[in-house]
C-alpha cells in the first residue's frame, strides 16, 4: 500500500501545477482554499506534499497574479489567479496530458485488472 | 502550530530573505494553519510530511519563490583550514631541520646550537657546534650559542625526524588530499531543497 501512495505521489507531481492552475481557474484562491478545492476532487493526497513551494514557483515563473485581500472574517489573505500566461500554461498543459494520458491508456488498457469497489 | 512558523521564520532569517517577505509568508501559513485548525483540521493536513520538518519546508517554500539572500562565496578546493597551514609549515621546518641535523655528521653526546653567519654575498659558513656555551663574533654582533649536555644528538635529531614526518603524513591523510577541501565544503552546504515529498 505504500508503493501505492509512492506511485501516486509520483504520478502526482508531474502534473499537481497544472491542477493548481485549473483549481485558480475556477477564481482567486488562498493557499489553504486550493488544498479544500483540491481534496473536493478527490486529490487528497496534496496532504502528502506542500502546494506552498510549488505556489511560490508559479508566482516567480509569472504564471499567477497575487493580490491581498480581506478574507471572510478572517485576516487579510493571499490571493492567487491565474496570469494570461498561466492561462496559456494551463491549455498547453492540459493538452500535453491529454496526449500523455491516451498514450498510456493504450499500453495499461490492455491489461485486465479487476478493480474493487 | 505557532512554533512551527517561528521554526521556519528561523530558517528564513538563516538564508537571508528579508523581513517584510518572511513576514508575508509567516502571515500566509499562521492564517491557513488557523483556518485548518478552526475546523478540527491538524497541521498535517494542510502541509503533510512537511508538517514534521519545518526547516525543510521553509527552505524549499523560501527558493520555490527565489526569494533567499546572496549565498556565501564558494571556497576553492585549493582553501584549506589556517591551522593546516601553519601546522604543515612547522612540521616542515621541523622535519627539515632534523634531516639536516642528521646530515651534518653530528656524532658527538651533546648538541648545540649550530649558527649560519652570512659572510659577504652569498656566503654561507656553518660553524660547527662545541662544549659548552660558545660566543661566536659577526658582523652583527656576537652569537651565542647553549649546549644541552646529555643529550645525544643522533636519537633527538632522529625523534625530531619521525614526529615530523608522521606529522605532515597525518594532515597530508586530512587536509592536502585534492578532495578534502571540497568534500567538507559540500557537507556544509549540504540540506538541499526539498520539493513534493
């Protein structure tokens, strides 16, 4: 079980950018807002990882603007969106792993597997 | 929670982000860490393994962003340690002397001081040791030279030698390998930044 959880963490981190930019999509985010939308998609095991890092290289690379602003009640937030070039980013991305996804699709599909409840 | 973040301002402060940038940060991960807890969520929750080792996780937050301090100079391979330096040139001079103290023929059961007056331009003259204290006249003034009685020259000379010689082979073992000087350098910068974990 916990090559399991290694294989998903692995299979994870190629793509975890590209899920954050499509979680922003969606509209500005704080940190903590992302792992909620996130885990609501069934991506759980962001837990495993910290999404701070990789936030911190989309802001550098230019791919999401921040700005700060009154959260509900609480203290004033860090809010993330994507950039005309994270959006960009974001097709191509999506695109790349469409094809990626299909390619291994057509090796592992092969394979019967019985997959429980 | 709040000694995880003062753990990682910590971490920040020793890679040389500046203030109002930790700040924000610290501010950013105190508010998501509360929000979690407010609702019976842990700190693992929101930062997973990362919640067991806040250095690291500070680090890797800190260059993800670029925004760490300059990092010092790196040394070359050639740098090596001050005291290595002056411990080799010791033991060399040592080593040197020894040798030559040997070399000279000294056979005698006492030692003593041996003088190179410098007559005129490039002239060396070696005035051999005698019994007793010895005035010896230059153009500078008198030497003196000290007798140790009972002390045979060849065994000293030859001690001086050996400690001289294992001496320099012990910081040649430790600090003149060509890989030395890198190889600690490396572990000191060693830590790394972590990513997804």
């Amino acid at each position: 079980m916990a090559s399991t959880e290694g294989r998903r963490s692995q299979l994870l981190r190629g793509v975890l950018d590209l899920c954050l930019l499509a979680v922003m999509g969606e509209g500005p985010a704080y940190g903590y807002e992302m792992t909620k939308r996130l885990r609501a998609r069934g991506l759980s095991i962001v837990g495993q990882g910290s999404i701070y890092p990789l936030l911190g290289r989309l802001e550098r690379d230019g791919l999401v603007e921040t700005r700060r602003a009154a959260s509900n009640g609480g203290p004033p937030r860090k809010y993330y969106s994507l950039s005309p070039e994270g959006e960009r980013e974001l097709d191509s991305g999506v695109s790349e792993w469409k094809t990626t996804r299909d390619a291994v699709d057509g090796a592992l599909g092969l394979v019967k597997v019985e997959v429980g409840p | 929670m709040s000694e995880f973040v003062e753990e990682c301002r910590r971490e920040w402060r020793r890679l040389g982000v500046s203030d109002p940038v930790a700040n924000e940060m610290a501010a950013d991960l105190t508010a998501d860490l509360e929000e979690a807890e407010a609702e019976g969520g842990s700190l693992e929750d929101v930062l997973g393994n990362s919640a067991f080792d806040p250095r690291r996780f500070a680090a890797s937050w800190a260059v993800a962003r670029g925004v760490t301090g300059p990092q010092p100079p790196s040394r070359s391979p050639l740098w090596r340690p001050p005291v290595a330096i002056a411990l080799t040139f010791i033991l060399g001079v040592l080593t040197i002397f020894a040798a030559l103290a040997i070399l000279s023929g000294h056979t005698s059961s006492a030692i003593a001081v041996t003088h190179q007056i410098i007559e005129g331009r490039g002239s060396i003259r070696v005035v051999p040791s005698g019994p007793g204290r010895i005035v010896l006249p230059g153009p500078l003034g008198p030497f003196v030279g000290t007798q140790i009685s009972g002390i045979g020259l060849d065994p000293l000379a030859l001690l001086l030698l050996i400690v001289g010689v294992v001496g320099l082979a012990l910081l040649g073992v430790l600090y003149w390998r060509p890989w030395s000087g890198s190889r600690r350098f490396r572990h000191q910068r060693g830590g790394g930044t972590p990513g997804w974990n």
